[in-house]
C-alpha cells in the first residue's frame, strides 16, 4: 500500500485513468523522448559516481555476471514456451522483448528502495546497460534459423536472413544505452566533485521527471492494453506468471552467489521487465514477420503496469525475507 503513496507511482495511476477516460490528455512524443533521455543520463551519473567510490570490486563483478547470464537465460526460457503458442517469429519476437529490460521500471524500483530506507549498489546501472541486448541477437538468431528452415523446406514466403552484423550495430549504438554508458563513465571520470555540480541537475530534477514520465506511460498503458482483446490466455498469462517466474530465477541465483538483497531485488526487476521502447524499435525491422500489437500490446499494455503497481512491492520485500 505504502507504494501507493508515492507521488510517481500515483501519477501513472492518474495516467491509466485518463487514458480509459479516452481523455485527450497526452505528452508530445519529443518532450516523452527527453524525459526519457534524462533519467537514463541522471541515473548513469548516479552509478558513475557511486562506482568512483567502490571501485571494481569482487561483489560489482558477481552481479554484473549474474545480470549477463540472466540475459541469455531468460530469452531461451521464454521462446522455447512461447513456441507452444505462437509462430516461431511471434515466440521470438515476445521473448526478446521479456529478455530485455525496461529502464522506466528499474528507475522506479531505485527509487522505490531509497524511499523505503534499503542500500542497493549504483553499479546495477551498468547491470540494467549489459542486459538490454542479449535477447536482441537471441531472438535474430532464432528467426535466422526460422527462415533457414522454410528456405531448407521451399516455402515461397521466407525471407533472407537479417544481417547479424547490422543488428548488433544497432544493438550496442542505441543512442539510449549510449547515454546511459557515458553518463557512468562522466561520473566515473569526476567522481565527488563532479556529483556536487550535476546534483541540482541529476537529484534535485529526478523525482520530478520521473513523476511526469509515469503519466505519459499510464496513458500509454491504457492506450495500448487494448490490443491484448481476443489473444490467447496462455499468452496472457505468460504476461503476469512469466515475470515472477523471471524473478524466481535471480532470486535463486542471487541467493547461489551472495549478492546482497538491494542488488537482489534489482536483478528481480530487470528479469520480470519488458522492454517497451528498444527492443520492439530494432524488431519491427529484424522481424518484421512477427506481430508489433502482440509483444508490444503485452509488455506495455499488461507487464508494465503489473510491475510498477504491485511487482516492484513484492520484489523488494521478497528479496529482503530470504537475503535479509
């Protein structure tokens, strides 16, 4: 409940309100795009002065690996489920979007554990950065080979293979990503002084901007649940239990490696996100086979909105219970 206070969390209710409420109230997609730009440059300043301090340690090392292997885990995990149910570019195309992470969602849980008083390290930034593009490559090699097959089979339809090459370009040069890198290594570079000239900008701004990007995205939530109508339950439901199944796994391997539960709890997030804005960018053009509404319409219009209500709650006080 407690959750439901915070003035963030309240203004992406008011979000999936108004948008229900079919109001004509919306964010201009270039002041959405610079809101999302500044908290990706405000929480890369964070982790760059944090890890200024602590350094390269033993402990950043084990949760950065962890995050990788959650990255390559989690999307076979998924298409190998998903193919049950969908087409195998459909499968591919959902489970890089839930191989993926959404930084909106990791933001917000930062957020939600420095309000609640819980240490957690800055170096998870950097966690969130290494875990975005695995699932990307994953889900182009999956459709490669799909395309392989039929080719292999004479289906008239196929497609030639997406460049790997050009995929991986995009992948790692995403301007977003970049910001998020570049912004560490500034805070890397200048370490306390250069965190006592940014903090009006990166701290006393960020709750702010925070607040006003969660309306846009409520609106957007509301906007695009609708095109959940008429797909499948297993799909679904895949929505909300393959999260927490996501989850399940960095906790159990959080609990395998020692990390500490403030770290635990934001690899809980990072696995049981979906991306919204990257991944389903680079896969209308690497799979334009597969179904925008479908792995777009699920992660924004369902995952989303469970995760910052209720999952980021659960997350945290789980990981705390059984870490301590």
């Amino acid at each position: 409940m407690h959750n439901f206070l915070d003035p963030a969390i309240l203004f992406f209710v008011f979000g999936v309100f108004a948008g229900f409420a079919r109001s004509n109230l919306e964010i201009p997609q270039p002041i959405s795009r610079f809101l999302s730009l500044y908290l990706l440059m405000a929480l890369g300043l964070k982790g760059g002065f944090a890890l200024n301090q602590s350094g390269l340690t033993a402990e950043v090392a084990i949760s950065l690996g962890t995050a990788m292997l959650l990255a390559v885990v989690v999307p076979i995990i998924g298409y190998v489920l998903l193919r049950r149910v969908l087409s195998g570019f459909d499968a591919a195309a959902v489970a890089a979007t839930y191989g993926s992470v959404s930084a909106v969602t990791f933001i917000t849980a930062t957020q939600y554990l420095e309000n609640n008083g819980h240490a957690y390290g800055a170096h998870m930034a950097a966690a969130m950065a290494l875990m975005e593009s695995p699932a990307i490559i994953m889900a182009v090699l999956f459709a490669n080979m799909l395309r392989r097959e039929r080719a292999a089979a004479g289906t008239p339809e196929h497609d030639q293979p997406t460049p790997l090459r050009k995929i991986l370009h995009e992948s790692f040069t995403d301007g977003a990503q970049l910001l998020l890198l570049g912004a560490m290594l500034v805070g890397i570079i200048t370490g306390d002084a250069g965190k006592v000239m940014m903090a009006p900008f990166s701290i006393d701004l960020f709750k702010g901007m925070l607040s006003f990007f969660l309306l846009d995205m409520g609106l957007m939530a509301a906007r695009n649940i609708g095109g959940l109508r008429g797909k499948s339950p297993w799909l679904l439901a895949y929505g909300v239990a393959g999260p927490l199944t996501h989850a399940g796994l960095a906790l159990a391997l959080s609990a395998l490696f020692g990390i500490a539960a403030g770290d635990a709890a934001l690899l809980m997030v990072l696995a049981a996100s979906a991306s919204y804005i990257a991944v389903p960018a680079v896969l209308r053009f690497a799979i334009p086979e597969a179904s925008p509404s479908l792995y777009f319409g699920l992660s924004l219009g369902l995952t989303f909105p469970l995760n910052i209500l209720f999952g980021i709650p659960l997350y945290v006080a789980v990981a705390h219970a059984v870490l301590g």
